[in-house]
C-alpha cells in the first residue's frame, strides 16, 4: 500500500480498529516490547505505530531519561494514541511516511505489524535500520502464516465478487506471505544484514463473534478491499465474507505471531 492510502484507510478504520484495541493491538504490543526490551533511556522508533499499542509499553520502558518517536502515517489512530498516552512526556506522535523519516541514531527500531504494507517491503526494512546506530536493534512483529493469514483471503475473495482486480495476488495489501514463517522471517532479516536474530512465537486465540469479525474486517487493512465502493455493494460484501468465515469453520480468531529482533554489526 502506498503510505498515503494506508493512512487514509487506517483513518477511516479509526473506530473499529479502536473496538480491537484492547483484545488485540494492546495484548500483542504489550507482548512486542516483552520481546523486544527497551531499556532506561533508550531512543526507540516505533515505525507504524498505529494508536501507540507498542509505543506506549516501549515508553514506559525507556522512562522519562529515554525517547520514543511514534510515527504513522493515520493522523486518526495518532489522535487516539496521544490520548491514551497523556503525561508520558518521552513519547512523542508524529504523522509521516516512516519511509522518508530521518530521526535518529536510536538504540531500537521496532515495527509491529507494519512492514509488510511498504510497497518496497525490504527497501523499506532497509530504510528503517539506516536509523539505527552502530549495535542497534530493529524488531518486526508480523502474522503467523496459521493465524490472521486465513481470514484475509476470506475477506478478499469476498470483495473481489464486487471488483475483480481484487483477484488473487495482484488484490492482496502486504506482502506477509514472504515473511509468515519464523525460518522466512529469519533469512530476510539475515539477508537484510541482521547478526543475532532469534524469533519469538506468540500464540493467541480468541473467540470470534460474526459481529466482531466485520469489526474486524473494517478496522483492518481488510478496510482497504471496500474503500470507495457504495453501501450496497458493501452490505453484499460483508453477507459473502461472514458466509466464507462460516464455511470455512472459522470461529475463533487466530492471532498467532511472530516477533523477531536483530542486531546491526557494532
Ligand atoms: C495494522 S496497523 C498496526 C498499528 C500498530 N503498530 C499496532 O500494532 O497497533 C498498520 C499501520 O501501519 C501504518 N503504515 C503503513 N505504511 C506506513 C508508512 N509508510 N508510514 C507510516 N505508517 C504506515 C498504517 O497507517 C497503520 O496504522
């Protein structure tokens, strides 16, 4: 997704993705920065920071001697991070293109649930180490190819019935597939010039009601399949969607993650 598009549909999904705040994006932030450990006066980046659901752990973790820049390019979920993250003054929520943000040196870059949107994805991996100092860390939490990857396609195939170029892998948004596995996920860091990598997987399933899997599906990058279509035709997509979840048996929400930290060479 080009930045532009992805902060204006993650905007547009402002509501519903705050319905999933605290079942989703907080419990696995939160689990992020158990993983990725910020110290006492860090400098961290959190790349893609949504409503700070990473941020604001990382920010506690860092105390008022550290710095965290919380960077999106969805002034909307930016609004509802700053509010959640009143009076603590080390953290700081900027609207940009992490792909063109030149702040640094810092001691941790971390990306939740973000890199896989970059039209570029390792020219942008790239970019957001050339942040880091000499040592630093860069973290990448991502989908694991069990979990959230089999709603997903569910949710394509649905919108696809409306616009066909949604079709197969041209429609897809992020390039998660590439990076699903904690071996895949392990050789593109490596590649990327990464010593130390270790993956972390994280398990977590919750239930999921009709109701809240369309939440879900507009409170997403789902959101992007139906962007610009009439009422109508979204009403027929939500009917196809929550018919596919039931076909496919598909009752409970898989979250299951990955989340991998490597070091730059000293
Ligand atoms: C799935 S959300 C995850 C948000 C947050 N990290 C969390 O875990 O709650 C992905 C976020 O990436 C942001 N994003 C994607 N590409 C971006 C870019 N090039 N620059 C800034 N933000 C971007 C979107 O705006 C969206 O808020």
């Amino acid at each position: 997704m080009n930045p532009e598009f992805a902060g204006g549909v993650f905007t547009a999904a402002g509501a519903q993705f705050a319905s999933w705040y605290a079942r989703l994006w907080r419990p696995l932030g939160e689990l992020t920065v158990a993983v990725t450990r910020p110290s006492p006066g860090d400098r961290v980046l959190d790349a893609c920071c949504g409503s700070g659901a990473s941020a604001v752990p990382a920010a506690i973790a860092v105390g008022p001697s550290g710095h965290v820049d919380a960077v999106d390019m969805a002034g909307g979920l930016l609004d509802q991070g700053r509010a959640t993250a009143a009076g603590l003054d080390q953290l700081v929520f900027t609207e940009h293109d992490v792909l063109t943000w030149d702040g640094g040196p810092y001691d941790l870059v971390q990306c939740v649930y973000g890199v896989f949107f970059f039209p570029d994805m390792d020219a942008g991996a790239r970019r957001l180490i050339s942040r880091l100092r000499p040592g630093g860390r860069f973290a990448v939490t991502t989908w694991r190819h069990d979990g959230m990857a089999r709603i997903v396609p569910i949710g394509q195939a649905a919108a696809a019935a409306e616009r066909p170029e949604l079709t197969g892998p041209a429609g897809r948004v992020g390039s998660q597939g590439r990076i699903d596995t904690p071996e895949k996920l392990t050789t593109w860091l490596t590649g990327l010039g990464l010593v130390d990598v270790e993956v972390e997987e994280i398990g977590f399933v919750q239930p999921l009601h009709p109701e809240d899997a369309w939440t879900l599906f507009l409170g997403a990058a789902m959101r992007a399949f139906i962007t610009g279509m009439d009422e109508a035709a979204v009403a027929r997509v939500k009917e196809r969607y929550l018919a596919g979840l039931a076909e496919a048996g598909l009752t409970s929400l898989d979250c299951g993650s990955l989340v991998a930290v490597g070091r730059v060479p000293a």
